[in-house]
C-alpha cells in the first residue's frame, strides 16, 4: 500500500466556492459547440476545484442567442418537441420557427440536455441567463467576457 506523503486533495464546499460571472456573445456560433463549454462552466469542470457532489460551477449570461448558427440541415430538419400530457397535446415546432418565436430557448434546451440529471443539475441550470438581443440587465455582476476559439 502506498501512501503519499504530503499529497492533497482539495474539495470543495459551499463555503470556499466563489461563482464568477461569464457573458458570451453567441453571434455566428454552432449551438452544439457552444451549450458543451455552457454546460461545462455552469457545472464547474472548468476549475481546478471541481467537486461532483458540490456546486462549483460559475454563471453565465449569453446575449444574441438570435444569432446562433446550426451545422448542415438543421434548421430545415430539427424539430423541437413538447407535450401537455393532454390527448392531442404534442407540439412538433421546426427549428426555423423556434428562432423566429422564442430563440433563447434553443439555447436551453441544448444545454439542459447536455447536463447531468438530478438536484443539482437543476440548480446549476439557473444560472445560466439567455437574451435575445445584444443587452442584458446583469452589469451590475461585473460579468468577464469569454470569447470562444
């Protein structure tokens, strides 16, 4: 059995976490590529102190979510699905339509399915704030842009 000495691993708690918060302009960016580094920054694993059982994750602000691009024929062939759980209740709405009427939530719904599921991934998912636009009413958090390569 090896033991090492001086060796330490560091885990995270609600009392050592401190969230920052990221603002991402998501003109002429893939959906897919782009809810991947979301969902990893809102569930922490881009810090050095992640925790699986601790929320370590940062917020996150993401503007023109009107912009965002799809590869291929996605915006012909993606259609986003819901349910009412009333008979004839299902709603098949094409990808170009969810652009034109709620575009944030092409954003959601590609994150949300890329996190974990469970309390937490719950939580986590909240701090993640959509705009359509170019404006957002979260200056006062100081947010640090992040610029995808």
């Amino acid at each position: 059995m090896a033991v090492l000495i001086g060796a330490h691993t560091t885990l995270a708690n609600r009392d050592t976490v401190d969230p920052k918060w990221f603002v991402i302009d998501a003109t002429d960016l893939v959906v897919g590529r782009l809810a991947a580094l979301v969902s990893n920054i809102l569930r922490g694993k881009h810090k050095p102190t992640y925790t699986p059982n601790t929320d370590t994750g940062d917020f996150v602000i993401i503007v023109n979510a009107a912009k965002v691009k799809f590869t291929g024929k996605k915006w012909d062939d993606k259609v986003y699905k819901t349910y009412s759980h009333y008979a004839g209740g299902q709603k098949l709405i094409p990808a170009r339509k969810m652009r034109d009427n709620k575009p944030e939530e092409i954003i959601f719904q590609a994150v949300k399915r890329m996190m974990t599921k469970g309390p937490m991934a719950y939580k986590q998912i909240t701090k993640m704030k959509i705009f359509a636009g170019s404006s957002h009413d979260h200056q006062a958090q100081l947010p640090v842009e992040l610029k995808m390569a």
